[in-house]
C-alpha cells in the first residue's frame, strides 16, 4: 500500500458517517468530501474538503495522494419524484468520481451500491452476488440509477485503478444524523406516536456498523472487479414494528394493514409527507419491495472478509439509544 490516506465522499449519511468512525481506529489519514461545514464532525480527526461530486473540478484535491477512495454520497428516495436529479447525483456523480480517481492514481475505489441495484428475486431461494447489474425487471429512479452507477464503476476496474462495490441492504443502527425513514419510523415510536403495522412483508436489515467494517476490509481483502452482499438478518415488517415497540417501552400497533388496504392507502401517504417536506415512511414502490424475496447471502463476505453482521434486534436497539442521545442533533438538522 502506497499510503495509508482515505476519502469518503457522503461522509455526512448513514453509513458515511459509521464508516468514518470506524476508519478512525485504523490509523488511516482520512479526509472527507463535504457541501458545507457541520458540528457532527467536532472533536474527529479528519480533513475537511469543501465540494460536491457533481461537481468535478472539487474533486481532484481530496482525491490527490489518496490510496482509497470510499464513494458514499448518493441520494435515496423512496418516492417516485425527481428522477433527474436522482440521475444527476447517483450516475453522473459517480461517474465523476471514477474519472477523478483515474486522475490522480488512486490505487482501489470502493462504492456504496445497493441490493436495490439487483433483479428482484421472486422464488424463495437463497439470493447471491449477481454476475451483472442489467436493468431488466427494476423499478424507480433509485435502483435504475444505482445499477447503471454500478455496472460503471465495475467496468472501470482496469489497470491502474482497482474497483470493488457494496451491496447493503436497509440500513439501521446509529449515527442516523439525516433521519431516514426507518429513522422516522423508529422517532414516532419514542414518541409513541406510531400506531399502523403491516400484516405482510419483510425485509433484510444491517447495521451500518458493520457495513463500514465490511467497506473496510474490502478496501485491502476484496477481489477488485467484484461485488459483495453486506447484509443482514431478515424480520418481517410486523416484528420489526413489534421490537421497536418494545424496546421504545410502547404498545404495538394494534392496527395491520394488509396488502391490497396499503396499496390503496400509499398514494395519498406520499402526497401527505411531500405536502409536509418529509420523508414518506412507505410508498408504493417500497410496499411492493417488502414482498419480494430478501433472503441475501453473506457468505461471500463471511469467507473473504470475516464478515459478521449483528442480529437486527441488537441494532434496532442501538438506534433507539442514539437517537435519545441525539434527538436535539437530528431535530436541528431537519
């Protein structure tokens, strides 16, 4: 390794930030791409660059003498809005990004994708690592534009710069600085304020604890040109609720919504949180997304990276924590 420096772009999001705070017990020179200054990054030892990776005339000074590049920042939106903007940032970003790891000799980029950027599987069989990312048979902005992202970043795996891609699934856990929707989710359950479950679905949780550690050791024991599952255990949407419940000291929802009362229901619940500028705790794309078949292989990682993930109660019980910790944070955040 010719250096021991590392960036992060999107260092400011849920993984982003996991994975800076891990980097700090590593040792490594670490910088991060910014938009504009925040307090959340006080008392951490990093180099802050002020920039955007739709911009790329910013980028080449974080990225100069750097050995690996983290590529994070990325907008998710689970509604079905704005899918330029959506291509600007995940595709035209990334795509910037490369180019400007090629320029400066950066030795491996490692990208934050997504299951999202896989088919959706619809038997039951164990799920692994595709061979390619083609966009048959995906829905919405956000998964076209992570697949076409990561079929760029895996074609530009050639010499002089090595490339390895992360597919988590829906993250949890700390450091949930932006508030997410299963942020949300989890904030209206303090607030006992939550009271709809689904009687169907579910889906793969990881913590972004463990996705950063993932991140990390694919930055030194990844196959370059390859991809990795970093994923998780699988709940189903009402045990998910019923943990967050009781860990938040609340009732479970009384209420199940099942299938076809959703569908009906998810149109007027996106137009009420767009009225409100929040972000929606389901849509109709994401109520179809929690009944495909989410049962991801880690193996792979398991093997090559000693990859070890947490059960999901754990990190849905870290979350509740941090989020009474910092719940001042994230509300002047908003």
């Amino acid at each position: 390794m010719q250096n021991n420096v590392a960036v992060i772009t999107g260092a400011t999001g849920h993984i982003g930030y996991a994975l800076l705070k891990q980097l700090e017990n590593t040792g490594a020179s670490i910088r991060i791409l910014i938009r504009k200054d925040t307090p959340i990054f006080d008392g951490i030892a990093c180099e802050k660059y002020y920039g955007d990776i739709t911009q790329p005339e910013t980028l080449d000074e974080p990225f100069s003498g750097a050995d690996t590049v983290y590529h994070l920042a990325g907008m998710i939106d689970i509604s079905l809005s704005d899918p330029l903007l959506m291509r600007r940032v995940n595709v035209d970003g990334t795509v910037n990004v490369v180019e400007a790891c090629k320029r400066n000799k950066v030795r491996r980029l490692v990208y934050a994708s997504s299951v999202d950027a896989m088919p959706p599987s619809l038997c039951g069989c164990e799920i692994t690592e595709p061979e390619s990312f083609p966009d048959d048979r995906l829905e919405g902005a956000y998964a076209l534009t992570k697949a076409e992202a990561t079929r760029y970043v895996l074609q530009n795996n050639k010499a002089g710069l090595e490339t390895v891609v992360a597919l988590p699934s829906a993250c949890i856990g700390p450091y949930d600085y932006k508030v997410s929707s299963i942020g949300e989710m989890v904030r209206m359950f303090m607030r006992d304020s939550f009271h709809i479950s689904l009687s169907f679905g579910a889906y793969n949780f990881v913590d972004v604890r463990d996705v950063a550690d993932g991140m990390i050791a694919m930055s030194q024991q990844g196959k370059a040109g390859e991809s990795y599952l970093l994923t998780g255990s699988v709940l189903a949407a009402d045990d998910v609720f019923k943990a967050v419940a009781k860990k938040c000291g609340v009732k479970p929802p009384l209420i199940k919504l099942p299938l076809p009362v959703a569908k009906l229901l998810a149109p007027e619940a996106e137009l009420y949180y767009k009225l409100l500028d929040k972000t929606p705790l389901f849509t109709r794309l994401s109520i179809k997304v929690i009944t495909y078949n989410c049962n991801f292989s880690h193996q792979k990682a398991a093997k090559q990276l000693g990859y070890s993930p947490m059960s999901a109660e754990q990190s849905f019980g870290d979350m509740v924590d941090w989020i009474e910790a910092h719940e001042h944070i994230m509300a002047n955040r908003k």
